[in-house]
C-alpha cells in the first residue's frame, strides 16, 4: 500500500490537475518559465492514473482478493487523490479559470466512470474536495 501510494503521489496532480485532455478547452500557459515547469512535470495523463487503477483491479482479482478489500484499498487510494490535487489546486495562484475547470471535471468524471465501471459506488463522496 506504501508503494501504491508514493506512485500515486507522484503522477495524481500532473495527470489530474495540470492534464489538458479536452481538444477545444486548453488554456495556455501566461509565461514560459511556468510552462517549461509544468511541461516537465505533466509527463502523466489521465490514462496513467486510470491505467494504475486497473493494473490494482487485475492483481487483486487475480489473487482472488475478496471485494471488499478491493474497495477499501480504492477508496483509500482515491481519498487520497482527492487530497493531494486540491491541496495543489489550493496553493496555485492564478491557475485556475473557466476552461480549467471544464478539464479538471472531465478528468474527475472519467475517475467517476471507471469507478462505475468496477462497482465502486463511493468515488463520487471521495473526489467531492475537487469538485
């Protein structure tokens, strides 16, 4: 769980807060020390955070892990998402505006839908900070 959890550290606020996903919707960065900042460090998209979650879907099923610990590992997991992106969000100063807002919820939402998808019913309370 330790390791889970540096990983997710690592890739939650690139692939979540600073991902741009939507075509029509990118903001550009106001100067090129910021942009060069933030480039480097949105090497994650919002397929990494959703592939790590599938990856700990897989190996739990694979090792036929009951579902309920599948579940408390998640939500622990996406409590902890929630945290470490509006901690972020919080600190950044002029960051966000109307069409940042439209990809953060496109990126919570796609959170939301792959948590749909493996019956995982509390996502929407665990990501309720970023929203």
């Amino acid at each position: 769980m330790k390791k889970l959890r540096k990983y997710l550290e690592k890739i939650a606020v690139p692939a979540v807060v600073v991902s741009q996903a939507l075509p029509g919707f990118v903001v550009p960065e106001p100067s090129q020390f910021l942009q060069k900042f933030l480039q480097s460090s949105s090497v994650y998209k919002m397929d990494d955070v959703l592939t790590f979650f599938n990856n700990i879907y897989w190996a739990m099923k694979s090792y036929d892990i009951e579902m309920e610990v599948f579940d408390e590992v998640i939500t622990n997991l996406l409590r902890l998402l929630d945290a470490l992106c509006f901690n972020d969000l919080i600190l950044r100063k002029g960051f966000l505006s109307w069409k940042r807002g439209l990809q953060l919820n496109y990126n919570v939402t796609r959170i939301e839908e792959w948590c749909k998808s493996h019956h995982i019913p509390e996502a929407s309370v665990c990501l309720q900070h970023i929203l």
